[in-house]
DNA sequence: TTAGGGTCTTGATAAAGATCAAGCGAGGAA
DNA sequence: TTCCTCGCTTGATCTTTATCAAGACCCTAA
C-alpha cells in the first residue's frame, strides 16, 4: 500500500466509524494487488472469499446467463463492493473485471463477518452502506421498468452533467457498448438513441458529451429524484 | 393486537435478537391497523414515518413515473417493508397498496433508528435483512436484463412450483395483470407467453397451474441459483 | 334473474428493440 | 507510411413487445 492511502482507506465512510484496533487487525489480513486490464476478479457463484475495495481505476460488475452478459454497475475508487455477498457468506451474484490496469485491496470475509459482530460503529457503517445500495438497486429498477431506453439514455446523460457541476459538457468515461449494456440495449440502439437525443439538445462527438438545451432534454427525460437522485 | 400475535412478531428473524426490553419499548409506540382492500399504505416520495409489518393479507410494491405503474414486490405476512427508507430516513421509493383487508402494525421510523443504534443484535438482524434485501433485487435485475418475458415467466412458474413442494400443481394467487406487470410485461403478453409454455409442460386454468413436464420446462427455463434460489 | 363492471383472452396492428451486414475511422504495430 | 484491429455507426430486416379493439367469461349487485 503507499503512504497516506491507509489513511484515506480509513477515512471511508464504511471504516471511519471502527474503533482503530479492529481496523488495523482488519488490514493487517489485507492483500494489495495490481491488475492488468480486462481480467475478472470474481466470478459469480464463486464463494465471497473477500471484500474488495478498488484503489485505482475502475471496475465492471456483470453478470451473466445463458450466454448473455449485461453490465450492472461500474465502482469507482475509493469504493468497496460485494458487502452483501460477505455479509451472507453466500455466493457472489455478480462478476467484476477491470476496465483498467486497476489497483485493488481484497479483505479476507471471514475477519469482515467476525468484526462487524462485536464492533457497534462498524455495524452502522455497514447498515448505512447497504441501505444504500439497496436504494440504488430499487431505483435501477424502476428506470429499466417504468422508461424507454431512450427515456434511461436521457436521464443517464442529465444525471452525469449534474455529477460533472451542470457544466453542460462532460466527458462519457465509459465505452459506448459498455453503455449500451449498463443501460440495457444493444451498441446499435444506443447510436440510434443519440441521434434521437440530437433532437432535443444534446450532442454526442466521441466521448464527448454537449447539453446545449437542459430544459428541452429535462422536458423529455422527465428526471425524478425517486429514480435519478444518487444520494436519495 | 391478537394473543399470541406479539410473540409471533418477537420471532421474526429481524426482532428476535433484539434487548427484550428495546423490543417491548419500540412495540409500546406501535399503532395496528386494520386498512381495506386496495388502499394505498404509502405513497412513494413521501418521508418514510413508519416501518410497517404486515400481519395478514399481502401488501404490493409498486413504482410510478410518467403515468406509468410497475408492481416491484409482494410482501406476505410476517413480514417487514421499507426497512432501508427507514434507515436512510429517506422518502419512500415505492408506494404500497393492500390487496385484500389486512392488518399492518405501524412502528415510528425515529424509534427504529434510535433502538438500532444501541441495540447489537437488532443492528446485526438489519444486516442480514438488508442484505438479504438488496440480494433479491439484484436478482430480479438479472431476470429482467437476461431473460425475455417467456423466460422470466417460465423461471417463475418453476419457483413458485418448488416453493409449494415441486408437486406438480399450485395456485397463482395472484391476479394475472398483476403478475404480468411484475414480470415486466403486458396483461396480453401473458397471456400469449402462457401459450408459449403450453408447448413446454404447462397447463394454466384460471388461477391453477399445472406442470406436466418439469423436464421440458426446465430445459427451457434454464434456472439457476444466482437468479432463481429465493434463499441463495 | 339480468345488467354492469372487471378480468382475461384473442386478433390485428404498431412500436420498440435486436440482429445481421457493411462500412467508417481512430489508433496501434510492423 | 500502410495495414490491421476494434469500436462505432448506419441501413435493412426480423423479433419481441406494446397498443388497440373486440369479445368471452366471471362475479356481484340490483
């Protein structure tokens, strides 16, 4: 690990609360390790040996049946994922690989299980955390059952401009097939979606993002903090 | 409340663990109520007051946006909803609606989250709640993003089956529109999706269902854990 | 008993989305 | 530089799903 980033680690809102002995008895049991890219780390119904937290980089969670794969979701530094699967010593139900040369900590579960038990404040932290996720899940949910896949494109566009400051222009930071995934439709339809979109004030060159009419593309996207609103 | 009801409740998995005296405290300030059918409980949006437990009849989740309704979830007795918004001290994200008369006990939001904040074993019970929770939607993502709506039917069909002892037979008990909307598809695509799966093993009267042929289904089904196990 | 309302089913049609095939264009390797 | 690869785009077509309309069925209330 390099200096400082224990620190940040700990600064977590995940670990922040544990009392200071059970977090250092947590990362002494750590393993840092560098990824190349494009290499799976866990695949689903492989047992929640670890809990990882993505340093550097990012990683894709995916899953997969049937010879279909869909992108769930993408983690972001400092970020941790698949809580629930060390929680419930169950199977992961997710698969993740790096996009990235990535840098990731993974924490054995076992140590993860025995310390939440006894420690109140890391309890919390978990509580708080999987109520989150929870949340975000449900809201994934309603977008992918209640819009059109142009309708999720528009507000997937609107909620990153508002991450970005409401420039009215960001970068996509993401591959357009990933996208198209993650969204739940195909590279093509995504195309064919940004050309809609081009109708209603935005344009797309690369990864480039331009809003160049908010209202008109809130008026179609119809944006709701029940869906949309991240911190919600 | 009935006699008898109380100890019910106190062996819920999620309050089972908690202090008797924090249980007795949080059930002091409960209200049980008995509603109509098809009264709305909670509204999605709303701040979440109350964490409700149903005690009889089954309550249904469901999601609004732009004139447009989902059912998300049906939550049979005994059985808690809207822990997580509980939790966050959110809004609701889903509203809910009685389907038959029921009776619910309204617990205050407020002593929820006092009592779990001192209360070791209530805050481990909330853990494995949540993260039981938040495994399911995943799932229910994963069926909606893999499979086309014959398939998420056909897996259905053989859940409910095994959930009722693989006997071959069972009742719906759910109306078939609102089954369709859960599944993510149309009253009338349910019924041609029905049709489909007669060449597969499935007889549906009404609300009977019976399935001839396990085999064909399943090969057609393709279930798995990480999708179908209600438990895993 | 009948009338009315709701659900469910069916058929016809429309829309949304997926698939297939081809070509473009940026970036990397020889 | 040229060639190759890979991601992206576009058009044509097909599949899946939704919508609209009509009729069947069932339950309930007058």
């Amino acid at each position: 690990m390099r200096p400082g980033e224990i620190d940040e680690i700990r600064k977590l809102p995940l670990f922040a609360a544990m009392l200071p002995e059970n977090f250092d008895a947590l990362f002494r049991g750590a393993y840092v390790q560098s990824f190349p890219p494009q290499i799976e780390l866990i695949r689903e119904g492989d047992p929640a040996d670890f809990l990882h937290v993505v340093l550097e980089s990012s990683v894709e969670l995916f899953a997969t049946w049937n010879n279909r794969e869909s992108t769930m979701a993408t983690v972001a530094p400092i970020a941790t994922f698949i809580l629930a699967a060390t929680i419930k010593n169950g199977p992961y139900l997710m698969s993740a690989r790096t996009l990235e040369k990535a840098r990731v900590i993974l924490l054995p579960s076992a140590d993860v299980r025995k310390i939440f038990a006894t420690d109140t404040g890391f309890a919390q932290a978990i509580i708080l955390d999987l109520a989150q996720c929870y949340r975000s899940v449900v809201k994934s949910h309603k977008d992918l059952k209640l819009r059109t896949s142009v309708e999720r494109l528009a507000n997937y566009l609107l909620r990153k401009d508002q991450q970005a400051g409401e420039q009215g222009h960001f970068d996509l930071r993401i591959e357009k097939r990933r996208l198209a995934s993650y969204l739940g439709m195909t590279a093509e339809n995504l195309s064919r979606a940004i050309r809609t979109l081009n109708g209603y004030g935005v344009e797309i060159d690369g990864s480039q993002v331009r809003i160049t009419d908010r209202k008109d593309l809130a008026a179609f996207a119809k944006p709701t903090p029940l869906i949309d609103d991240p911190k919600c």
